[in-house]
C-alpha cells in the first residue's frame, strides 16, 4: 500500500491495466469485430454473392426440409449428425451441412456445408472454405496456437484486471464530470490523459458491462466449486437440468428409417406459433435413437436461450416440452450472456454496439500510450545526453507499435488472403489466419529496429490504403461490386465496403495528423530563433509528445 488510499488506487489503476493492457487490445478488438461476424463470413464467400436473399422463412419451408433431408441422405450417410440452416436476417442462405465421425486421436469431425441457390435448384459446391467472422469469434476468447482452456483462463485472468483498472478509475478520477468535456490537442501527455478520459467515461456503462458479463460467460470454468459440491462433481446431471432436452443420447445400434421432417412442422407451431425456425439437427441418423431439434430464431430477444423442440426420428413423437418460465437466476445468466454477444441487437444498436467497442480499443490505447509519454519524459535528459532508452520504455513503444497499429493491418492481411489465396488450396482457412500473424510478426519486426514517428506513419499509411481499397478488391475477385449490391439490396455487402472505406479514411487522418505533429517543432524553432530573449517559451512550444518523437536514430 501507498501512503494514501488515492495514491494506492492510482498504483493499481496503472499497474493492473499495464501488465495485460496488449491481451486485452486483442481481446476487444476481436470482440468488437465479432458483432459483424456473419457479415464477415457473408463477404468472405463471394461465391454466393448473387444467391444472397433476404426472405427468411417462407411457405417453402416443407419444401426446404425434403429437399435437405433427400439431398443430406445422398451425400453424408455415415455423418455423425444433419443441419438444416434456415435463412435468418444475418444468415441470409439456406445451407445443408453435416458433422463427419472424428478420426482416431480427433476429438470431433469436419463440419461440411453447402449452400443452396436462391431458386432452389442445386447447390453452390464451389464455396472457397474460410474461417469468416468466426475466427474473429473465437480469438475473441481462444486466442490461438494454444489449448483453448489455458487460453481462457489467460483471457479470464486479464478480463479480471480490465475490471479492476476500470473500478480504481473510476475512483481515481476525481474531475469525471469536467474532465470530459476537455479535450487539449497537441499538448503532449496531456493530449493523450484527455483522450484517455472522453474514450473511458464515454462509454463507461457499456465498458462495465462488457467486462462484467465477459467473465459471466465462463464463470463455471472459473468458479466451479457450487457446482461440485451441489451435483457430486456430476456435471453431466447439472447440465441436463440446466438445459433439459439438451443430454446426448447415444446410438443404440439398431437401425430405423428416419420419419420425414416435414411432418413434423404441425407439432413444431403448435408450441411455437408462427415464430420462424433458425435450424434443425438430426442426430443419430437411421438410429432406433435418433433425435430431430427444432431451434426457433431468438435474434430479437433479450434472452439468449436455445431450448429445443426435441423429436424421436423414428416416430416422431415428442420427447422435450415447450420451454417453461426459466428461473430468475436462470433468466438473469441468459440475459447477460445476451447481453455480451449482442445476438438480439438490430442494426442500429448493432451500431453503437461497435462503436462503443473500439471505443473500448481506444482507451486502452491511450492509457499505454499515456504510460510510454511519461516514461519518455523522465528519461528525456539521459536520452539527450546520448544514452538508450530503458529497456521497459522499448518494450512498451514497441508493443504499442505492434498491436495498436499492426492490428488493423493484420485484419486487411486476413481479408487480402481470403480473395487472394487460391480456392482449392490445402488448408486454406489456417492459412489466412496464419496471414493474420504473420502480418502482426512483420509490425513487430520493424518495432524491434525502429519504434519512431516515422515508423507509426508506415504502418497507418498502409493499413489505410488497404483498407480504402476493399471495395476494390471485392469488385476484382467478386461477381457483384459495391454499386451492384446497392442495386440488389444486398446491405450487409453493401455496410461492409462502406465500414472499410470509413475505417481507411479515419486511419488516414491519423498518419496525416502524425505528420503534422512531426514537422510543427522545427518551424515554430525556425520562428523562435531571433527571439534569444525567450527561451524558456520556445522550449515549451517546441515541446513533442515523447511518445511520437524520432527515436535518437532517425534524428541523426
């Protein structure tokens, strides 16, 4: 502990936030992407682009599940289960897919889908395989060449951090209130305590929320002694109350023609209504135990329940309930989780859904910005007399360097890979997330030799133009253009582009205001020089956020 409480929460805001501060870049930055996740993945199948539609459910839904069952009975007999995707708002495709049976030493299968055509003849099997917004997903809480539970526990334990470092803000922050609505430009480390205040109170509910609810997800795996201790260390029986219909039954062995599944549409509104159908999985395929789950579209609800309609495949009676009233607590765990994925939000509060997020990217941003200008300030004197920066300093200028800048340049590498990698290449969908790193290895390359201005501009520049030059890319590797999206109304496409070009231009902005910052000393010196008598005010004028500053070596 500090001499005084505020000096402790001051200790802890800095340090708490510091340690995990380019995790948790990644994390939000993942996470804010992923609210457009089935857009990425639309864009990334430009195969399908002229089959996209936007009539959801349809009086050919009897039609779709025969169609499925006939075309999923020829082509994946021996599939460990059958899906039949139904177009949804943000899904705009009808799809077959199915699960192969894991090889030896696989812990499940490969997940194969096709697409149908929009008049329903035929599918599209030239589909180019790509891990879309999914990939997105799940860096958002799997990281990547890591076990998936060591890589939640690591994005648990930083989410942890992220909510203490918001807390002891909040008490630190003595001037909430005035603070944000001040904003000083080219001031230096004040510029960036400005920026790092409007981007934390700004969006400080949603902040709070995003956190809290993140660790809310995996709280079982975090805390899961309740649980132990209540059900025996039987999870199995917890999770069969939990979500009653949902236990696995295994195949009997025993084989038995699968009802069709259009007769069961009769059974299915009864409980539901006219409420459309999301998807149906047939498990256990021609098994005296086959199961058939009916899942309804929930996207406009609050809650993020996904309780079945479940069906035996061989008589078609019905083996689950309609959902009853969920408890409180269980109705409050929905809620939140809901409320993390943002699943029910339309496209406007989708909007500020993303919005909120990068503000989220840009506070943490900031506050290491913030630290490394600091830092610099007080090494100022030894770095002029010729001595290296510390080694922290380094560290952190070149971290900030490598993801605060390369993370929007590795994203356009993920984009660039997908329409330029051949489409029947081997292992392609790791391939573009290999593109994804190795574009974060090269930033962090050129961090290792030069962190300066210069090198900021670099970075910022390309990630610009990339960016701007999406809708271009799309039109050379895509059969519809960004004016014959519009024409068709297909928006997803269409917000797509256009996120792409704003995102360009706003990176723009920033490398052209960096190269304002650099040039402004060196005139105001010029300006100064027959004014002796002043010294002291052209020091202070000619001051540079240290941070932005040419490094010792770009100087000489």
């Amino acid at each position: 502990m500090k001499e005084t409480f505020f000096r402790s929460m001051t200790w802890l805001h800095t340090w708490v936030g510091l340690l995990v501060c380019w995790v948790l870049l990644l994390v939000f930055f993942a996470g804010t992407v992923s609210y457009y996740r089935y857009e990425i993945s639309l864009w990334t199948k430009p195969e399908i682009h002229k089959d996209v539609f936007q009539a959801y459910q349809t009086d050919n839904l009897v039609h779709q599940l025969r169609d499925g069952q006939a075309y999923l009975s020829e082509h994946a007999k021996s599939a460990k289960d059958w899906r039949i995707n139904f177009p949804t708002e943000r899904k705009p495709y009808l799809s077959y897919g199915w699960q192969t049976l894991p090889k030896p030493g696989e812990r499940r299968g490969q997940f194969i889908e096709h697409i149908a055509h929009t008049n329903g003849q035929g599918m599209v099997t030239d589909v180019r395989d790509s891990r879309g917004g999914n990939f997105f997903y799940r860096l958002h809480f799997d990281l990547h060449y890591m076990p998936a539970k060591i890589a939640r526990w690591i994005v648990g334990f930083c989410t942890m951090f992220m909510l203490l470092a918001l807390i002891s803000g909040i008490v630190i922050h003595k001037r909430i209130f005035k603070d944000f609505f001040s904003f000083r430009r080219n001031k230096g480390g004040r510029s960036w305590l400005d920026a790092h205040n409007i981007s934390s109170v700004l969006a400080l509910p949603y902040h709070l929320m995003i956190t809290y609810t993140g660790l809310i997800t995996l709280m079982l795996m975090y805390m899961p002694w309740g649980v132990m201790t209540a059900y025996d260390g039987d999870t199995r029986a917890f999770r069969a109350e939990l979500k009653p219909g949902r236990e696995q039954v295994a195949a009997s062995g025993t084989p038995a023609p699968l009802i069709q599944l259009s007769t069961l549409l009769p059974a299915v509104k009864t409980n539901w209504g006219d409420t459309p159908i999301k998807q149906v999985v047939i498990s256990n395929i021609n098994d005296e135990n086959s199961r058939i789950s009916f899942y309804k579209n929930t996207q406009q609800s609050v809650t993020d329940l996904r309780i079945p309609l479940i069906f035996s495949g061989v008589s078609g009676e019905q083996l689950s309930q309609a959902a009853d009233t969920p408890s409180a607590a269980h109705a409050t765990h929905d809620t939140l989780m809901s409320l993390h994925t943002a699943r029910f939000a339309e496209p406007v509060l989708r909007g500020f859904f993303f919005i909120c997020g990068f503000m989220g990217c840009a506070m943490i941003a900031t506050g290491t910005l913030l630290w490394a200008v600091k830092i610099r300030q007080k090494q100022q004197k030894s770095i002029k007399q010729g001595n290296k920066p510390s080694l922290g300093l380094r560290l952190v200028e070149g971290l900030n360097l490598t993801f605060i800048a390369g993370l929007p340049l590795a994203t356009c590498g993920f984009f660039y890979a997908n329409r330029l990698l051949p489409a029947q290449m081997a292992d392609r969908p790791q391939w573009e997330v290999h593109s994804f790193f190795a574009v974060i290895c090269l930033t962090a390359l050129l961090a290792y030799f030069d962190r300066s201005l210069t090198s900021w501009r670099r970075v910022l520049g390309l990630s610009a133009v990339t960016f701007m030059a999406v809708p271009l890319l799309n039109w050379a590797t895509s059969s519809q253009h960004l004016f014959q999206n519009i024409a068709s109304h297909q928006w997803a496409l269409v917000g797509f582009d256009l996120l792409c070009l704003l995102i360009g231009i706003a990176l723009w902005f920033a490398r052209d205001k960096l190269a304002h910052t650099h040039a402004k000393p060196s005139t105001r010196v010029a300006a100064n020089t027959a004014r002796p008598n002043k010294e002291k005010r052209v020091l202070t004028a000619t001051k540079v956020s240290p941070e932005l500053e040419p490094s010792a070596k770009e100087g000489a």
